[in-house]
C-alpha cells in the first residue's frame, strides 16, 4: 500500500491582538519547521503538533497540544479565570488533511527559565497557560530527536553534524540557565534564546542545502529528507 502524505495547511488569516509576540514566537518556529520538509507531517504531528508530552495542558479527561481540534477547544479553559486557551474569536486554524486544528494562544510565562528535562519526565497537567521557554526548547528538541531517529543510517555523517549541534544547543541553553540574570524580571534570557534557536543551521534548512560544520572549515554536509523510516502510527491516524 502506497504512503500518503499527510496535509498540514495554515489557512490565511490577519492578526489583529496587539500583544502577540509571546505566542507568535511559537507560530513562527512551528512554520518554519514544517517548511523545512525535512520529516514527515505525520511524524511532524505525532511527535509535535499533537504530543501532550511537548505542552502539559489538560482539563479532566481532554488534553490540550498545541493543534487541538476545532470542536474541543472550548472544553480547554484556565482554571484561574476560564480563559480558552485556544482563541475563540479568529483563531489560527491549520487544516490537517481537510480537517480544522487551533493553534494553542494562551501563552505566556516570559521570565520562566525552560526546563530541559521536561521531555523525559511524565507529563503533569497544568491549565493556566502555556510556558513559552518550555514550548521553545521542547519544540527545538524533539523535532531534532526525530530527525535523527528517521534518517536513514547510511547518512552517518549528516546524523553526527545534526547531534552535535543539537548538543551545542542544549548546552547554550543550560549556561543561559545557570546565570539567573537572564531570567530575572529585567533579564533577556527568552530574547537570548530566540537568538540560540535563530542560529541553529538545520531548522533553517531544506533538502540538498549544504550545512557548514564551523568547528571544521573544510568539512560541509548536505541536508536530506527523514522519510524512509517510519510508518504513519494508530495516534497520528486516529487523530483524525
């Protein structure tokens, strides 16, 4: 059976809150990141756009992801003033194969240093809103950790330009941490991590660019796509 590939569609829209920066930080990297065409969009929304794991939201028995569909976004409330999470009047909606998705909104959280480890822990539900840092980071590492989990293995030396600066990265972030200035109410920890990500090679990529290794003048990789490992999963299918 032939593999179909799924269809992630941002329809048009015009902004019109006054204070979106916070949130459009988080738009502007998942675009980026699915015009990079680099994995799969059913991974991208497995691992990603549909993963409780990458944002801790939940009320009762419905979770919240970044992409929530559009029928259960007013179940998804804050506790504290009933806030949607998802906006209810011009929402951002991606169509995923046909079918509408909101993009969460309620995030905010400037000043909250990003927890590096909160991918391997369980998630533990919050509903008041989103951290920023923490979507960020989260973001950043697992569509690396996907990349480099579907490539295929003979492209061994893209895979070890890939791990080193996804390494590079997380230990940028760990020294932007332990210096609690940059997190402190006047700091620019999260401006300075907006600069981290801006720099990282592969999120601003496409296949057959070629990425300069700067710890080796000489050496060069060239970007390929990661789709020839896995198979559409039941949670990616059953999403929609």
């Amino acid at each position: 059976m032939m593999y179909v590939e799924m269809n992630i569609c941002k329809q048009p829209r015009t902004e019109t809150a006054k204070k979106a920066k916070t949130r459009m930080a988080v738009e502007s990297l998942i675009d980026q990141l699915l015009a990079t065409k680099l994995i799969r969009n059913d991974r991208f929304f497995e691992q990603i756009l549909y993963n409780k794991d990458i944002i801790w939201i939940q009320n009762g028995e419905v979770n919240g992801h970044l992409f929530a569909k559009a029928a259960v976004t007013d179940q998804l409330k804050t506790k504290t003033n009933s806030f949607m999470m998802y906006m209810p009047s011009n929402p951002i909606v991606y169509e995923v194969n046909g079918e509408p998705y909101h993009f969460i909104t309620r995030i905010d959280s400037t000043r909250a240093k990003p927890n590096l480890e909160r991918l391997t822990f369980e998630p533990k539900p919050i509903l008041s809103a989103a951290r920023v840092n923490d979507l960020l980071c989260s973001i950043v590492m697992r569509f690396y950790e996907t990349y480099i989990q579907d490539l295929a293995p003979q492209h061994d030396k893209l895979i070890a330009f890939v791990q080193q600066e996804y390494a590079q990265f997380i230990e940028a972030v760990q020294e932007l941490n332990n210096d609690h200035f940059n997190w402190h109410p006047r700091g620019n920890g999260h401006e300075l991590l907006l600069k981290l990500i801006d720099h990282l090679q592969l999120i601003k990529s496409h296949p057959g660019k070629v990425l300069i290794d700067f710890t080796n003048s000489h050496d060069y990789v060239i970007v390929q796509p990661a789709y020839f490992v896995h198979k559409p999963t039941k949670k990616a299918v059953g999403a929609l």
